[in-house]
C-alpha cells in the first residue's frame, strides 16, 4: 500500500486509500433514476432531502474541497467464521453476513468513525504549519454521501454488476470509510478503475430474490438484506426468500460467486485466522444452536436486555422484534 504521511494504516485494517478533489459524485444521475423506479423500496430516507444533499460533498458540509477515502477489509473475518461453522458438528445451517464480524464483531459504525478520527487527527497535526485551519468530517455509511462512489471516484475500484463496490486487488469484501477536508491536500488524484466485470453474469444468477437488476445496480426493495438488517418489524419477505435460504442476517450470495472474491479467499491460510470473542459468542448464540432454540430464548429475553446483550453489534439496531421477525420467518416456514 502507498504511504499516507507515515500513518500506519494496516493497524486499522485499511488495505487500499484514494484521493479526491471532486466534490461531485459521477453517478448521481443513476442514483436519481433509481429513485424515480422506487428502487430504495422502505427506505424512505434515500428519497428525503438526505437522498438530495447526496449530489455533492458541498450539500453535506459547505467546506468540502476534497476526500480521503478507505477500504476496510474484512475478507479475512468472513473466510475464518465460514471455515469455522462450515465445520462445526453443531451448525445449524444458517448464516450471517461477513460485515457483523469486520471488527470483531463490534458493529462498524464506532469503530471505523473512531479509526478515522484518529487518522484526520494525525494528518491535521501533521499539516499544521501549511494548512493551519484544516478540519475534516467524517462519511461512513449513515451519512448523506455515496460511498461507492466516493471510493470509485478515488480511483479504488468499479461498481460490478451487483452493485458492490470492489477493487481489482481486494475484491468487495470491504466497507467504506473517508474523511472529508475543508482544503485540497497535495496529493495527486488517482485514475478511474474501468470495468472488470467482463461477460459475467454470476451474482445476477445466483440472486434468489432476482433483486439485481441489468443496470448494475439493485432493487432494494426486493433485496434479503433490507428484509433481514432494515425491516424493524413484522413485513412481507422478498419472494424467493425462503427457509431454504441460510441467511437469517444480512446476504452475501452476490458477493460469494464473485471470482473477484473467490480468488482472495483462496490466498488466506484457515490456520492463520482466529476469531474474536465477541464473534464467537454472535455465532454460538445464533449458529451453534437450533434454530427453534434461538427463538426460545429471544422471546424470553426483554428489549432491554436484548439491547444491551448486542449493544454496539450489528444487531442491535434491528432490535429484539427484528431479529425475531428474521427468526420466526424461517420457523414458520420449517413447521408448514
Ligand atoms: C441503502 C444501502 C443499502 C441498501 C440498498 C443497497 C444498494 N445497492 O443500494 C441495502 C439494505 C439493500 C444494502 C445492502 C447491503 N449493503 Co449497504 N448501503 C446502503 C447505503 C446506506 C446507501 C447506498 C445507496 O446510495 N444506494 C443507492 C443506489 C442507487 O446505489 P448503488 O446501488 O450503489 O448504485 C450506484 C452504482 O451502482 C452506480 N450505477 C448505477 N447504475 C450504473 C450504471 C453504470 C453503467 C455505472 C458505471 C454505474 C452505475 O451509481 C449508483 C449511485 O452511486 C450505503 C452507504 C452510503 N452512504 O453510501 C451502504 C453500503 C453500500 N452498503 C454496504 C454493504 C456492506 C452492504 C451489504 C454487503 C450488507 C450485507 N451483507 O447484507 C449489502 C449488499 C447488497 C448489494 N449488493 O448492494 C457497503 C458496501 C461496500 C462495498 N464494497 O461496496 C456500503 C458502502 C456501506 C459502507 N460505507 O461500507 N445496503
Ligand atoms: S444481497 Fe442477496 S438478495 Fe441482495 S442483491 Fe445480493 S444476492 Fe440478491
Ligand atoms: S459476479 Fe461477475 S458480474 Fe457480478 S460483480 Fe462479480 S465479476 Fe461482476
């Protein structure tokens, strides 16, 4: 990886970074015509005022001159719990998506706004004398920004047809993470990546739910993800998503049958990869046991308690009535 002000970024996770000084996304145009299709489905907040401010880094914060962007892999976290359950006597078949385990099973959003603020305060304090009233913002995710193409536009990888961000040499098993400042930085802006994506039509055709559409992106509304992460209470599934499906958090199948993935899991070694206990203890209380279990004891529990068992996990947002819409979906299915 190329060096940025000798910040150690490896500690973080980081395994690539791009610069920007273009405010503008280059796909803004898709965006709205995904909104006008009625794509974004029950997530209202993408066609509010937060879908507008999406336009430009000026929207966001009037300031914004230029962009520092990361990937934060997490390939290696998923590659060892599939490994780890896959052979495990007392799987129960499902699965949960790599992300819940990119930080060792604490959710995302905390750790990765504390690693960037880390990383722009190092670079303000390294900057001072030329740029004394540099200041930064964070963009990770709930903020009105397009992440992918922030990433894209930095030149770290292309849209595929799943609508995945992924770079050539880490593929798409990463999230996303930049720090907005309020002046250009001396750095040079990178290439854009070109398609790699070639003939291939793998994720369309493994998609259940036939959520991807041919514009390289997807219909959210159609998607087990927004089912099973942004569906907070009792809601129709997507049809195609069944108790066949093993995925009762999150869905990573357009991501799995990607080459651009299968060629990185087949250079991680199984017996260098240990697993974090806050990991372990999110599969021993969903993975390791029967399914009919884990609703026995979700009921049993309070929201409370639920909240503050998985309190800054993935699946505390979904909160106890979610997880257990995710639950019974799959029970009533296996009963009938
Ligand atoms: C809403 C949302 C969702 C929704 C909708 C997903 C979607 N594809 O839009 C749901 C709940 C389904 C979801 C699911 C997931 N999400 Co999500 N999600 C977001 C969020 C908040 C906004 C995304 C958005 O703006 N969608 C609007 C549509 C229009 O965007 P798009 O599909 O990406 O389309 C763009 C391109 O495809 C391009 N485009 C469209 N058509 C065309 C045509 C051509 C020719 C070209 C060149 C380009 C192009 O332009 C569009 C606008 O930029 C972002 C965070 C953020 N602030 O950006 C995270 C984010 C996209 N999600 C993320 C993750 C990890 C996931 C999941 C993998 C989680 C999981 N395992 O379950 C899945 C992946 C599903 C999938 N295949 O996309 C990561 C993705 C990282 C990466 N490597 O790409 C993000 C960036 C969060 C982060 N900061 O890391 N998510
Ligand atoms: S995440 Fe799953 S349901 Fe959503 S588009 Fe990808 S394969 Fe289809
Ligand atoms: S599976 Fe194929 S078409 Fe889909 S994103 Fe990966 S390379 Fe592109």
């Amino acid at each position: 990886m190329k060096d940025l002000f000798s910040i150690d970024l490896k500690q973080y996770q980081i395994v690539d970074w791009g610069y920007t000084d273009s405010t503008e996304p280059k796909t803004y145009n898709y965006y709205q015509a995904w909104i006008t299709s009625g794509y974004q489905g029950s997530l209202n907040y993408l066609a509010d005022e937060r879908g507008e401010k999406r336009a430009s880094l000026t929207q966001f914060w009037p300031s914004s001159q230029s962009a520092l962007v990361f990937l934060f892999d997490y390939a290696k976290q998923k590659f060892a719990i599939e490994n780890f359950i896959k052979n495990h006597p007392d799987w129960n078949q499902k699965k949960i998506a790599g992300y819940v385990f990119a930080n060792d099973g604490y959710d995302y959003h905390y750790l990765l706004s504390e690693y960037l603020n880390e990383i722009g305060s190092n670079i303000v304090k390294t900057l001072k004398t030329n740029i004394p009233d540099l200041e930064y913002k964070l963009a990770i995710d709930v903020h009105p920004v397009l992440d992918r193409d922030l990433a894209f536009r930095s030149g770290l990888g292309w849209f595929g047809k799943n609508s995945m961000h992924i770079s050539r040499h880490h593929g798409s098993f990463h999230l996303i993470g930049s720090l907005i400042f309020n002046h250009k930085l001396k750095l040079d802006n990178s290439s854009l990546e070109t398609d790699h994506c070639g003939q291939c039509t793998r994720c369309i055709d493994a998609c259940p739910t036939l959520a991807i559409s041919d514009q390289r992106t997807i219909m959210a509304n159609r998607c087990i993800s927004t089912f099973t992460i942004e569906s907070f209470k009792e809601s129709d599934p997507p049809a195609g998503y069944d108790q066949s499906s093993p995925w009762i958090f999150g869905c990573d199948i357009c991501q799995d049958v990607c080459p651009w993935n299968k060629r990185i899991f087949k250079k991680v070694l199984p017996n260098h990869l240990q697993i974090a206990e806050q990991s372990k203890s999110l599969i021993n209380e969903f993975l390791l046991i029967p399914l009919a279990d884990v609703f026995k004891r979700l009921s049993l529990e309070s929201n409370g308690s639920y909240k503050k068992k998985y309190a800054k996990t993935s699946f505390e947002r979904l909160g106890k009535k979610g997880m257990l819409k995710n639950i019974q979906f799959m029970l009533k299915k296996m009963a009938s």
